[in-house]
C-alpha cells in the first residue's frame, strides 16, 4: 500500500490493439511513479470505454448484489 491507496493488479485476456500497445510501451518507458501512474489511468480509460469485452468480464466476475435489500425495520 503506498500513501494510503492500495494497488491492484489483475489479469484478464483479451486482444491490445494499436492504441492499448502504445499505452503501455508508454508506461513501460517511464519509470518515474507520477508518470506511471497517470499511464495507468490512461489505459484504464482506454480500456474501459474502448473494450466492452473487459468491462463485461470484470462485471461478471463480481458477487451479484440483491435487488431489493432487506430492511426489518422497514415492514
């Protein structure tokens, strides 16, 4: 954990394009935190809003929430 933000990393398969490459040939060149941390926002960005296939596994694979909650003060 570095100043009270806790780092994730995780895994998921799918096909870089052009721009995903760039990206990360980007993140890789700096080393300086500041910068690769502003990389790691921008390709975050990227593939959220250009990859519908990351977005909709990182949703799958999160618990399913309720749809109604269960309040027993509330009856």
């Amino acid at each position: 954990m570095i100043g009270g933000i806790r780092k994730l990393k995780f895994y998921i398969e799918f096909e870089p394009c052009k721009e995903c490459k760039a990206i990360v040939r980007e993140i890789s060149e700096n080393m300086d935190e500041t910068q690769t941390d502003e990389g790691s926002k921008k390709f975050l960005r990227h593939i959220t809003y250009n990859h519908s296939e990351i977005a909709q596994a990182i949703v799958k694979d999160f618990p399913k929430e309720a749809t109604k909650e269960d309040f027993p003060w509330f009856r």
